[in-house]
C-alpha cells in the first residue's frame, strides 16, 4: 500500500536536522519514497495532516518485553528480595505462550508511545516473541539472553540456544530480525561472551549485553575478572560497532573512552537505573562526545514501569542537566537523536529519519493539543511535553501499526490475554 | 446535578489507604454524598465506570500558569540569559489578556492530566488568571506575588497590591480562593514577608513563597539576611500549617527539622529542579518523616515543560530513590498522597480523598489501557505507568471539567487564542 501524507511538520532528523514545514511524505513499498512540498504521487491512502507534527519512529535500544507482565509485580521490595521472591520464581513459570501474551501488550503500550522498533533480550520463548513482533506490526531485534557463570548452566548449551534461535529467525516480513545477547560479563564467561560475539559477527547481526549497571556488578567484575566491566568486554575483543552495552553506568572516563574509540552503542535507560535506585546516572552526553553511539532504552516494565520512549527522552535530557549543573548538557535534539537515529544504527536498521530510501516508520502526533502549544519550539515540546495521547497515527514498515488511535489488532483482547497470563504466572 | 458513578475501583486515600473494587460514588451538590457498593441514589447523571480507577484530583501546589505561554521560549540557554533575554522582556509586554489566555491554555492541559486544584503566584493579570480558573471549571488558589527588595519595587506599592488582590477576589464558584505571596527571601525583605503572612492570618489563606531553590539563592541569603533561607524564614515567624514552601532544594537536616516543627507545607518540582540543572535533589522524604506536609508542584511550563502531575508524582518517588540509593525510598502511595490529600492540605481544601462530605474533585481513569495492565497493583501503575492518554474523566466541584475526553469550554480556540499572545509577547 502507498500512502501520501500531506501538508505536516516534519521533524526529518536528516544530516542537517532541517524541519520542514506543510511539507509532504509519499511512502511506497515499505520505503520513504519521496519528501517535499506539494508532492503529485498516486497512493490509494491519503492523509491530510495539516496541524499534525511527524517524527521518525523511536527505537528502545534495550528491553525485556514479556517482563510487561511484571508489571507492579513485588513493588516495594528490595532488589535481592525482589529477584529470588517474585520475579525469578515467575519466571520459572514462564512458558512460551505466556512470553507471547507479554510481548503483545508490550506491543501495543509502544506503539501507543510512539516506539517503532525495539532491542529484546530474554530467557524464554523467544519464537512466540518473534511471533508476537510479526502479529504486533513492530520491528524488533530479538535475542536469546546467555548466560553461564551461574549454577546450572552450561557454556556449550546456552551457546547452542542463542546462536540456534537466531540462525532460525526467519522473518516473513523482514521487520523481525534475530541479535546475539550474553547477560553480562559478572555472569558470562569470557568464552561465552567471545564465542556469542564471534558468532554475531558471521551472522552480521547485533551483540547485546548489559554492563555496568550497578555498583555492586562493578565489583564483581573487578574481582572476578580483574578488570571493569567495559574494560573487560574490550580485552575480550567483542567491543565494536555492532556492540550494544545496556546501562553503562559506573563506568570510568577511560571506559568511556574505549567505548568512544570502538564506536560501541551505549543503551541508557535513566527510568529504570532509577527506579532501582542504583544511585548513580549514565553519563550519556560524555558517551556521545567520545565518539560512542548514544541510544536510550526504557529496559523491562517490571523496572520502569513504562515503555514510554518519550518519557525516556525528557528523562535521559532531565538528568544530564541536573548530574552536570548544566541546563546545556544535554539538548532535546540530542535526546531525540538518541532516541531515533542512534537508535536505528544501534539495531542496524536502514531508520530513524524522514528521508527518500529510509524504511517509513513514523510517528504522527497532534500539534494542536494543549500540552503541545504555543510552538515556539516543536523540538522542544516533543521531548519535554508530548506524552502518548498526543500520537494519533504510527506507521512501521510503510503499514499502520495504529490508525487514528486505534491498534492493527485486537487491543482488548490482547489486555484480557495478558492479564490472564499475569495471573497465572504470579499464581493468583 | 448530581452524579452516580457505579462499578469503578476507587483509590480512596482515605485514612486507611482503602481501594475498594466495584464501587460506587454519589456526588451531590458539588460534595461526595456517599461512597460505597450498590448505591441506589437518584442521579440526573449515570455512569458505568466499570473498568475504569478513580482516584482523588491531582493538586499541583506550586505553579505559574501564564508562563505556559513560554513553554519552549529560550531552550538551550544559560539561567541569567534565559531570564535577562527572554523571559524578562517577554513578561514586561505581558497584559491581563495574555494572562487569561495563558492560563486557560494552561488548565486545559491540567484538567487532561488529572490536575483539579492549583497553587499560582504570578506578577500580572492575577483578576484575568482568577476568571479564566472560573471559565475553566478548576479549583485555584491564586496570589499575586510579591516582591520589594529589588530595584524599582517598594514595600508599601507591592503590599498593596498583593494584599488588595487578595481581599478583593470575590469567587463566583467558591472554587476560586485567594492567597498571599511573596517571591522568595533573597528578593523580599523580612518586612514584606512578615507583613504578607500577618496578612494571610487575618484573612485566614494560604502564604505562599519559593525557597531555597538553588544553591546560589541559599549563599545570597546567608549573606544579605545572617542565616540560611528556611532558618530565616522561621526567624521571621512566617512557618507554619499555613504556609507553603515552593522547592526547598538546598535544606540543611536542622532546615528540615524546623519545617516539620512548624508543620509547613513544601512544595516539590522535581522536573523544573532537574530541567534549570541546580544539582540537587529535594530531600521530600526527609521533609515528610520530620512533619512537614510534603506536597508536589509542577512549577510554571517555562521549566518543565509540562503542567503533568502524573510525571511529576512518578519523577519524585524515582529520584528519592535513586537519591537515597533506597528503592523504598520513596513508594507509589506516598508520592500520591503527596499530589492528592497533602497537596488539598497546602491549599487548605477538603478535598483530597474520595470519602462523604469532601469536595467532589475525582479522576477517571480507562484501567483497560495496556500501560495500565496486567494489575497486580494499580496504586503502582497509576504513580509509575499512566499517562494523560488513560484520564477520560475530570470532576471538579461536583461538575464535569472534561466528560469522555472532551473539555468542557472550546479547547481549539484556546489554543488558538494562546498561541496569538504567545506570539504577541515574544515580538513575532
């Protein structure tokens, strides 16, 4: 289907950053095929936004998206009570068709906030979230979580799960695309992680693994393996372009400057870092100017407890200024370009700005609303005042994954299902 | 009219914390007649709120409405600049109109994100602030602010009109209630400021004053008045249940102590602290523990930049927590008590809790929406998922200020008529 889209703002994101005014976007084939004034093109779908603003897709760089069924699951509690009470004997539980449910209401609160593309990473039921990613209309880089350096795993068998699930990612759309992801180095061997990395490599797919999270894990990982975290990760030699560290947030001037000089991507995911009360804040702005890729994630909804991208943005630009004592640490273009075109790179897709050849995954939000106004500055009001009932409109892969607010599929039956697999996870 | 609201989980904040499921709400002349299971009241009006959270109105205890007409004004600019080239002119042209538009503009997006009641200090326009909270259907408790100990000002000119505005808002509504202010301490001398509060104690409102909301301002009144801003505050007399802080940023622990003492009311606005970048984290908590009534604002649109209280309840529980390294720290019940029963306590308002004989100031929330599901805990979900798009219903005083999403005044010509002033005072 083509659709010609008339007569917006476009927040294009291009190299120049221009915003474009009453400009049009013909999208064709999956593609932005042309963008400009007045355009003339055929397209059996016609949308008159005039008063609408356009912004490229938003990619969460890192997230769990089954975990949406821990939801306020074991609030209040402490993070070891939390893990080993709540969420790890649920876990156990977990089956496929739970993982699916999960994903499809993770699913639906994203593309509802404006998400077109997310980084998963998880330890169970994989293909059903392939499945859910397919059905939901959403592009997704998904990868089996390893890990080894923990009691009752197995290097040789992780390494044959995440590596055999993302050779037999088949994709019927193409949006769904498979990632090699170890949990962390402080509970994945150097050979897990090296063996994972190696393998992302002939695959020509993206490495995921959580670093530098807490305190604690930096300890860990000094003790364990003599080095931190993202020094460690670069002995091991996995640390490159198609690298997405999650978190990084204790980490030293010279781990930045590795990270920099490797061009590795940095997932932050400030709500979640937070909401965990690591007490600490990625230092993002200083990841960006040494040359790393700078993305944002919201990580899972047991620790956010959103996958609200547009929440991370104002979030991620909120705390920069305040940990630097600097209102010019961190720009909204900036979070927007963590939020858009760093993210795309990250996950290595052809994203995450308005322009001819792009993949056409885009966010049409209302102007006229009254938290969106005056418009001195559109940039601006998308990262520090938009929030989901602004987005009308979210295009993924040139298709409506939401048409007027309303959902591609049955949004109320994927609550119900969601809800019933919640309850029978947490033994209610 | 009355008002029968049938099958709805109530987030009551009453005195046991109760949330009842199935249940219903009688309003009656602007107060709740009666809470509970199959209520059999006679209503002109019937609502099935079946699936459907309501819970008390949101009250921003410190904010400045007309500023909304700033929102995004002069981003990417240091504090001295911002004020000097941007906002100082700009207010300089601002009339009563502008201050009516703003404010209206303003309370659109209050009412859509839950906000019922709130807390203004502003320099102009305070009459045409007063009509717009009339025509807008919310609660307000309004005070021109003054200010003497800067050049071009004098005590006895800005008492009069602080005080004279005071005595002469007459509410049509009885929704509309009048307060005294005064800017802060390092820009009022102690006679302003005790003559203020005397004034408030006659008249038996609310006195409302920033303090301590930069490190800066802190050194300045060391300096210029021999003691630190809460000390001096207290020195002057003017704490107590009466009186509301906006921001207390920088507190020392013996601060602290003497709010709680005097049982002053603070005022958090942890995404203006964050977004102006002053480095520090109010200590809410600790203010809460020591007696104070710890309450949260949004402060004005220019530093935030949005009037969402629900990002704001959500933003204080996450940086206690991350400030503390304490995910108890701060929880979801508190930080709602803070924005409802506390923050009506500040205003000096009966509202605040969904129980009979209170105001009739109620949110409706859709609890089908996915952010809001599974529900393992609504209070959580409510602090730390909702957002604007989940409000479909706003009571306040008994009456509909948005009804099925739509506000009750004509809310495109609102943002029309604000966008015209914004324009007009930027000099575009």
């Amino acid at each position: 289907m083509d659709i010609l889209i008339r007569n917006a703002t476009l927040i294009t994101q291009n190299a120049k950053r221009e915003i474009l005014k009453s400009a049009d976007i013909f999208v064709s084939n999956g593609k932005i095929g042309k963008v400009g004034k007045n355009l003339k093109e055929n397209a059996e779908e016609k949308i008159d936004a005039k008063g609408k603003i356009i912004f490229p897709g938003l990619v969460n760089a890192h997230t769990h998206i089954a975990m949406t069924l821990f939801r306020g699951y074991g609030e209040g509690m402490r993070l070891q009570d939390w893990l080993t009470k709540r969420i790890w004997p649920a876990e156990a539980r977990l089956k496929p068709e739970h993982a699916y449910r999960g994903a499809m209401l993770g699913i639906a609160e994203m593309v509802r906030s404006g998400t077109t593309a997310f980084n998963e990473m998880y330890v169970a039921g994989m293909e059903k979230i392939a499945e859910a990613a397919e059905t939901g209309g959403v592009r997704a880089t998904l990868a089996f979580s390893m890990i080894d350096d923990v009691p009752g795993h197995e290097t040789e068998k992780e390494l044959r799960e995440g590596i055999g699930f993302a050779g037999k990612l088949k994709s019927r759309s193409g949006r769904v695309k498979a990632g090699i992801a170890c949990h962390a180095p402080y509970t994945c061997t150097g050979e897990l992680i090296q063996k994972g990395k190696e393998a992302a490599n002939r695959m020509s797919i993206p490495f995921h693994i959580h670093a530098s999270e807490t305190r604690k894990e930096v300890f860990d990982v000094l003790k364990k393996r003599g080095q931190r975290p993202v020094e460690y990760l670069d002995k091991l030699g996995v640390l490159d372009r198609r690298t997405v560290l999650a978190h990084a947030v204790y980490v030293t001037k010279r781990e930045i400057g590795i990270a920099g000089k490797k061009g590795a991507s940095v997932a932050h995911c400030p709500v979640s870092n937070l909401k965990l009360a690591g007490g600490g804040v990625c230092p993002i702005g200083e990841f960006a100017r040494s040359g790393a890729n700078a993305a944002l994630g919201t990580d899972g909804a047991a620790s956010n407890n959103s996958l609200n991208m547009l929440e991370t943005m104002k979030m991620a630009a909120l705390l920069q200024k305040n940990f630097y004592w600097d209102p010019l640490a961190l720009s909204a273009q900036q979070a927007l370009d963590f939020a858009t075109i760093n993210g795309a790179k990250a996950l290595g897709i052809n994203a995450g700005s308005i322009e001819e050849g792009k993949l056409a995954d885009l966010v049409i939000a209302d102007a006229n609303a009254p938290n969106m106004n005056p418009r001195h500055s559109d940039m601006d009001n998308i990262v520090y005042a938009m929030n989901p009932s602004n987005i009308t409109d979210v295009i993924i892969d040139g298709k409506f994954a939401m048409r007027n607010r309303k959902m591609s599929f049955d949004e109320k039956k994927v609550v119900e299902k969601a809800c019933e697999a919640a309850l029978d996870l947490v033994g209610e």
